[in-house]
C-alpha cells in the first residue's frame, strides 16, 4: 500500500483563509468599539465636578488620588470617570434576550456546520487511506 499524502491547499487558499480570519477580527473588535458608547448625562456631568473630599472612597485612596492629582499624573476628570465607571449601577451588565438568543443561534449554526464539515473531511482521509468502507461496496 502506498504511504498516505494528504491534499495540500494552495496558498492562494491559505491566503484567503487568513484574509477572512482577519477581517472577522477586525470587524469584531470595530463593531463592539463603536457599538459600547458611554452617554454623559446631567449626573454624570456633576459628578466630574466632585473634588476629592467629596469621593465615594476611603481615605486611603482619596490620599492616593489626591497625590496623583498633585504630581500631575492624572486630572480631577480622569479620576472622577474611573470611580464613576466601577460605581454600582443597576444597568451596569444589561442583557439585551435578542441578541443573546441571536448570537446562542449563530453559534449553533456554526458548530453544526464545523461538525458535518469535519466529518466530511474525516471520512473522505479515511477512504483516500484504507479505501471505500464495506457498506459502499456491496450493491
């Protein structure tokens, strides 16, 4: 029996292959980018304002950010949206049912699709390796 040569994809396959795999990366992190926009409101505009004293933190952080605002590392704004954004909120991790339900299809769609591709592929490796299986064989 000769010794098994898999097929070898050309490289303008192996082109393409790569080409899709990057746009989809690229799309994917655009999209989310844009998509997950912060909207400042009356509150959070206010909340810019607030000094130091006036933080939801202890005192030991307020020491912190009092003198990373004093060496000029980081502004009253900066320090006011980084408490701001770890603040508790209720719609902190909304959950559109949608796009859940969306994206739990998608994946599925895709998994079905790897699967009876994979398995296509195993079985055509295993005829080109040990031929046609006995049920393809007897009329």
């Amino acid at each position: 029996m000769a010794e098994y040569q898999p097929p070898e994809q050309s490289r303008r396959g192996q082109l393409v292959d790569a080409a899709t795999i990057l746009v989809l990366l690229f799309a994917t992190l655009f999209v989310t980018t844009f998509l997950v926009q912060d909207t400042a409101t009356g509150a959070d505009a206010a909340a810019a304002e607030r000094p130091v004293a006036e933080m939801p933190v202890n005192p030991a952080e307020r020491r912190q950010y009092q003198a990373l605002i004093d060496s000029g590392a980081t502004d009253l704004a900066t320090v006011n949206a980084a408490i701001d954004s770890h603040a508790d909120r209720r719609d902190k991790y909304a959950i559109n049912v949608w796009a859940l339900l969306g994206t739990a299809a998608l994946l599925a769609i895709y998994l079905a699709f790897v699967y009876r591709t994979s398995f296509r592929e195993y079985r055509e490796v295993i005829e080109e390796r040990f031929g046609p299986s006995e049920r393809e064989r007897t009329p």
